[in-house]
C-alpha cells in the first residue's frame, strides 16, 4: 500500500448550512470549497487543516447513501479516506488480500479526485482510497 496522510474524513450532517457555520463562526476555519456530487446525491463543504480535509456532506435526496447513514447512526463521522498512490494497483492488492471492495476500480469523486471504498465488513468502517490524478 502507497499511503501518504489522511485525506479526510467525512462527517454526515443533517444542514450543511448549519454545519458550515460551526465550522466557521465557532472554530474560525475558512471554508475550502463546496461542490454537489449528483451521482453520489450529495452536497458537500470542505474545510482544510493542514494536509487533511474535513467533509461535510449534506444528503440531496430522502433516499441518498448519507440520508441513509444518518436515519440509521445519526450526524456524525460517516467515513475515513486515505491518499494513496496508483489506486488500481493498491485496489487489486487489497482484493487479492481477500479484502471486501465495494469499488473494485476507481470513480470520480469528490474534488477531482479518483475514489475506491473498502467494505465496512473488511475495515470495520467505511474506508476510502483518494487518489488525485493529477499527481500520478
């Protein structure tokens, strides 16, 4: 594996406008950029700490992977990603490992990033691998 830092980490909110002002107003951290990801049915916030992102995504629709994640966990810590390096290769050794994949080859997601989620079931929660294109 080609891990270089955390990516981000995800964080599942009911408002995005709400959570946008917390993050603002109370602990003074400049939002990044905010962008809608259709496919993923999502809004979502960027706030930049460093090297690391925190996301905040706000479901767009009542039936959306992040409505759902909430009516079933409530607002909270949704998911982990980790930058790596040659994701397709870092996938195909997870898989060959025996590792559960919910993407067995790379999407695009969010921030120009090429995406891959490992199963809850082989990391004990929500794992994402980031890659950014234009880096490799």
């Amino acid at each position: 594996m080609n891990i270089s830092h955390v990516e981000h980490i995800g964080v599942a909110v009911k408002n995005l406008e709400e959570a946008i002002s917390f993050w603002k107003e109370k602990l003074g951290i400049d939002l990044y950029k905010t962008e809608e990801v259709a496919e993923q049915k999502v809004r979502i916030a960027f706030f930049k700490i460093g090297q690391t992102k925190i996301e905040l995504l706000e479901s767009t629709t009542p039936d959306g992977p992040i409505a759902k994640f909430i009516e079933k966990n409530g607002p909270g810590i949704q998911h982990v990603a980790l930058a790596v390096t040659d994701l397709q290769g870092n996938l195909d050794e997870l898989a060959g490992k025996g590792v559960s994949l919910i993407d067995k080859s790379p999407r695009k997601g969010a921030d120009g990033l090429d995406i891959a989620f490992v199963h809850p079931k082989s990391a004990g929660f929500l794992l994402e691998l980031c890659e950014d294109p234009k880096l490799k």
